[in-house]
C-alpha cells in the first residue's frame, strides 16, 4: 500500500465487484482478522473462539436458533429473558424454525438488577436451570454485569461450576473480577466472541453506552471480540492499524435482488480520539488518507465492492456497520 | 449556581420529585428554551415557530396523526413516502384513531434519489398533489435533501409556489440553497421546528449520520431546532451554555405504573469537541462540574426529578435523549 503514502485526501469510486486479496504476511506488523459472518455459515470455518450469545431486553428480530447453535453458552440481561421466553411465543412470525420448544432453549445465566424481568419467566428458567445472579449495582448497567459473568465464567466456571453462589447481591460480579484482574497471575487470557442481541437500536442512551463499552473493553480487553447484531446490521469495532474483514460471499449477508449487488456500509468515528484518517481498499466509495470525525464528514450510506473481503486501515479505533439484508 | 462553581466533580442522588425554576434573567447571558413534548400538547401553548413533519423510511410506530395535525408541511424522504402509505394500511394497528383516510394525509413535499419509493406510492402522492422533487446526488443523502427543501421552502414559497421546478435533477436543491446563502441579504432568518421520524434506530450509519448533521445544522443554521422521535425516545441538541428544559407534567411523555415516576435520559457527548463539563439541576443524578466523553463516564438511563422543567449547562453542544413511555 505504499503507492498511496502520500497524503492527498481522495474517495475513488470502484467497480460493484473486486478481489481483494489479505494483507501481505511479509509486512511487519501483523493485521487484525475479522469475520463478522461467520455465525451464518451452516458448517463454522473457524472455532478457534468460544462463542458466547447475550440477549438484551428488546423484542427479538431475527434468527435466534441459528445464532443460538453456534454459541458455548447463553446469558440474558434482566428484561432479555423476557424478550427470549416471548420469541416462543405461538404467535411470534420472526422465527423461521418449525416445532420449536421454550424448554429446548434455556439460557445458562440470567444476570441484572431484575427490575425488568417478568416473575414468571425468572420462576420459569429457574426451575429449567438458568443460573440467576441478582446484582443490584446502579453503577454498573445490565450490559457490563453480564460481560462480567462472561468473563468470569470462562476463569472460574472449570474449576468451580457453582463460582456466583455467595457473592455480594450489589456489585459481587463487578467486585470478583476486578480482584481476579489485580492478582494478574490468575486471569487466563482466552479468546472469547460475544454476538449480542437488542444492546442498538432501543433507548438512545443504551444504544450510546452499549458503543462506548466496545471500544472501552476493547482497550481493556482485547481478546474479547463483540459483534452487536439488530434487526438491520452488524456492528464491531476496527482497530488501529490495518483490519482485514473476510467473508465467503456477499450473499451470505446480502440478497441479489438484482439492482444491487453492494452491501451497504458505514464508518462511524464515535470515540474521543478523533479525527480519524482511513484508507480502504475493496469499498465502493474507497478512501485515501480521508479525515474524518464527528461535525465532519462521516462514511455513512458507503457499499462493499469486495467479494470475499475488504481493508480497512485506521489511524485508531473505529465503529464499522454493516447491512444484514437476507 | 455560584455556589458550584468549584472544580469539584460529583453526582448527587436527587428525590424523585423537585420543582425547578426556570434559569434567571438577571444573568448576563440568555438560555436555551427547549419544549420537546408541545407537540404531544391538545392545544399548542406556543406557536411561534413553524412545525415541520420529516419522515423517512422505516415503519411508523408512533401516533402519527397528532403530530402531523401540529405541522404546517409534512415532507417525506423517498421510502418514507412508503412508510406512510403503509401506516394506512387496514392492518397496521399502530394508529390510535378511527376510520384514517390516506387521501387526508398527503405530504406537501417528496425529495430523494428515489430508489426507494415504490412506483405505486410515487403516483399515487403525485397524483393527490405531492410535489415530486428527485434528486439524484450520492454526494447528499436523503435527510439533507429535506432540510434544503424544507429550508427552500420558508425562503421562496410566500413568493413563488412552483419554486422547484427547472432545478437541477442531479443537485439542485444544494445548488438553490447554497446559492441563496452565499447572497446572504435574501435569506429570511426563520424559526422553524422539525419533527424527524425514523432518523435514528434503522441502519446504525443512518442513525450515526443523522447524529452528526443535528449537530452541524446547529452550527450553520442556530435558527432551525430538529427533534428526532423514535419508537422509545425523543433526542435532540443542547447548546452550549445554559439550557432550560420544560413540559406541562412529566404524565406529558410518562405513564405513571405506580413503580417509577421518573422518566429516563441520557447525555450523550457525541461530538468531536470533548470531553464536556456537566452541571445539571432537576435529574435524579444531578451532576457538578462532570466531565464527560466517550471512551469516559457517559451519563445513560439517568432520570427526571423536575416535575415541569429541569436545567443543563454544558461547556459545548451535546445530545440529550428521554424516554416516551406513554
């Protein structure tokens, strides 16, 4: 990528459809993998990550089994056992699976201060099995308790299964993990996706908070990746440096209707470390050294012309989404 | 508010209920007077700006009628003509009146590149006297399209009423507006109020963009006040120094279930000028001098305590959203 060092700001408009090979190998710094899709493939590629499911408290939109099979465990945040026990209901024309049973699907946690959750669906999952773990901490909101029970249940649930039981009721979870951090020697650093449900696209403020706490456990914790999946697209975080974004084909997240074969797209600068110089390589819209930043100019409305991936370089960390339409 | 004026940051738990005067004018400078909910009003107490309706495309979850009975022109960005078409649909059961005609509810205005209005749609609005108004700029999407003709609209129609005819198909609502601005002695410094719905909650770049351009139109156009209204909330812009925040009773925008009467809030520092300092006077957890920014402390799922108003002064613009929960 050298031929484009210089630092002339430009948008180069490209064809619908390109091949964009990864990263060279033979560059000196290694680049960030990301495959945001392939939780849609039948049979995983990849599964080197523990795969972990977190359902918020929205209605649920899409395809909940195939993204359930796919993940080592199942956590809802308080109201999200609601949202859950609702998704099987009779009446309930999102799912797209025949003969589906509630008690077939029971999450392993249930975390949160529980002023959302319904009696009836905590009395239901209790006695199906769900751990629940009551935190009443308004410090903390529902999403981070919940990252935290992830967390510490890949440090502590092999050596000890019931490791929740007898903490404190107020921040106990919050508390845990930041002792087991402070004695550093204990932390098994361990690869760890998140896909969570209904964190975008509810009350302005979650959605807010839900992207300041990507990027906030990505500098904390950068081995947890987090994909937040809404009824319209996915969402992750670019690191600094060069990311390279790979998929088996674009019809894995996007229908051929025939006028257009491009995903749409965006890069959204929301941190406080801006502005934020891109270059891209596989976009429709493709940048060079383009600044941008809030009260600027913003990516939005931009089209995936890669068949089989794209190159997104970025100065520091940065918020892409991209349309799910299948 | 002298006696805050230390540098001391903190948090204050308010009750649940506080009565706030409006700011005083003995201080030197004027405030911001924000009335979010007059438009949920029976009888508008205030009429002094003109009411602006912008729909863009996502489904109609709200009481549409109500507000559209408030505005003095109804524009639609391209798809959101579907979606209102749609709202009239024998089956919807989000509207909350009875026998709806669609043929009583014709916006004045269509703007977009228009590939998403349905041929159908088009004619039929075009034949109940829309004015059709294609613009096929990628370079412009299809919010600010309706901001320039909404703008257009104020300076030219008293005068002209086919003001839009023989502009450029390609940019010319831009071209018509940026010219009027670059001769600044015939633009009309108008108030004007503009209710958007389905800004915010559809694909997070469109929500991302609508986000930066609230904030860039406050800037070029301070006159023009936006107010996103989504499915669970109201946004919209806090400027710079004092602003007030009043409604009739918080049962205006709050149901009262008997378990919390304070409705939640948030504020978000989305901008690129942060960190922003804090002083709030009527939330539930008042702050002082807090600094907040992304990738910081972000003041989510916050309360209101004022019963008819309540008071943030912020070092710089900043987002604010509440629940409506009605």
């Amino acid at each position: 990528m050298s031929e484009d060092s210089e630092l002339i700001e430009q948008v180069i408009e490209q064809p619908d459809s390109l091949i964009i090979s990864p990263p060279s190998d033979s560059s000196s710094s290694s680049y960030n993998h990301i495959q945001p899709f392939v939780y849609l493939e039948s049979t995983a590629t990849t599964q080197t990550n523990h795969n972990v499911l977190l359902i918020l408290n929205q209605k649920i939109t899409i395809d909940l089994i195939s993204l359930w099979k796919k993940c080592e465990i199942i956590v809802c945040a308080d109201g999200g056992a609601n949202s859950l026990y609702e998704y099987f209901n009779d009446n309930n024309h999102h799912h797209h699976h025949e003969n589906l049973q509630r008690s077939d699907y029971i999450p392993d946690y249930i975390v949160g201060d529980f002023d959302s959750i319904s009696p009836d669906v905590k009395t239901y999952y209790e006695s199906h099995g769900s751990k629940i773990i009551r935190q009443s901490s308004q410090y903390y909101n529902d999403f981070t308790k919940s990252i935290h029970c992830i967390q510490l249940h890949y440090q502590l649930n092999h050596t000890k299964e019931n490791w929740f039981e007898s903490i404190d009721e107020v921040d106990g979870l919050a508390k845990l993990w930041n002792g087991l951090n402070n004695s550093s020697d204990v932390v098994v650093d361990i690869d760890i996706t998140i896909y969570v449900l209904n964190a975008i696209g509810g009350r302005f403020d979650q959605t807010v908070q839900s992207i300041n706490q990507l990027y906030i456990m990505n500098e904390d914790y950068p081995k947890v990746t987090v994909f937040f999946i809404t009824t319209n697209d996915i969402i992750f975080l670019l690191k600094k440096g060069v990311n390279y974004i790979s998929y088996k084909n674009r019809l894995m997240f996007h229908k051929d209707n025939g006028s257009s074969p491009t995903p749409t797209c965006g890069l959204l600068p929301l941190s406080n470390k801006t502005p934020i110089i891109l270059n891209s390589y596989g976009l429709k819209y493709d940048m060079r050294n383009w600044k941008t930043e809030m009260l600027g100019q913003v990516s939005s409305s931009n089209r995936i012309s890669g068949e089989t991936g794209f190159i997104v370089e970025c100065s520091d960390d940065i918020v892409m989404n991209i349309e799910i339409d299948v």
